[in-house]
C-alpha cells in the first residue's frame, strides 16, 4: 500500500505517481543466535514529515530504540535494533507511518490520525537469525593465489 503524492498546477491536482512515503535499508536485518545489533537507516521521502512507530513481533528477544520517530520531510532517522541471545526463531518489526498534522510529538501524531479513523501505512522489516559463517567476512591472507 502506498500514499498517492499530489502536484498542484494552476487551477488543479494532477497525481503523478506512487509516493512509498518511508525507505528502510537494509530491508531486512541478520542477527546471530548469540544475539547481537543492527541499524536501519529510515527515509522519509515525501515532502512532510512523517511519525512512525516500530512494533516488534517477539519483544522479549528484541530492543528497539527509539520506538516513536518523527522523521523531516527528505531526512534520514537511525533506528537501532538488539536481538538478546536465544534461540533461532525468524521475527519482524512493523514500521507504522502518517504524515505529522499539527503536532510535533510522533507518538500524538500517530493517535490523532488514527482517532480519525485512519489506517497507518506500513512496512515490514524481517528480523532473521543466521548462521556464523554467513557474517564471516573474508580473510585476505587465506585468498588462493594463482
């Protein structure tokens, strides 16, 4: 699902394009069965600010920092992901956005939108847990040398 981005000629609206309102990358986040953390950069690319709240399917495994965001029209927010060691089990963070209406707090954002009965556009970042081996960058000094 996405927002329709409006342009404002003289006398009328003519809508351009799909506008996806908010990029995560990377798209999905690697975390070892020990545990570990990662960061996702999150775009808003419209030209209004945006609220966002995360939501995690397992919170016991999962810190995210921060939670409620509010991210400038064209900027960029870091969000901060910790996974606690555990055993392997695939999850994933919701990443619920509107745009900013006369408020400056995300998070008033978010349920004065909603108490117009309005739905929250998403997006979902899988949270998978790999292998060791699949993080191992490569040793130089083991390269074959022909």
């Amino acid at each position: 699902k996405s927002f329709i981005a409006e342009v404002k000629t003289e006398g009328s609206t003519v809508i351009t394009k799909e506008d996806k309102r908010l990029s995560v990358d990377p798209e999905e986040g690697h975390f070892l069965e020990a545990g570990g953390k990662q960061d996702f950069m999150l775009v808003n690319t419209t030209y209004t600010p945006i609220a966002v709240k995360i939501k995690c399917s397992n919170n016991a495994q999962y810190k995210v920092m921060p939670v409620y965001l509010a991210i400038d029209k064209g900027q960029i927010s870091t969000l901060t992901v910790t996974r606690a060691s555990g055993p392997a089990k695939n999850d994933k963070l919701v990443a619920a956005y509107c745009p900013m209406e006369g408020v400056k707090d995300p998070k008033e954002a978010i349920a004065k939108y909603e108490s117009k009965g309005k739905k929250c556009q998403i997006i979902r970042i899988m949270l998978k847990v790999v292998n060791a081996e699949d993080f191992a960058v490569p040793d130089p000094s083991r390269e074959a040398v022909s």
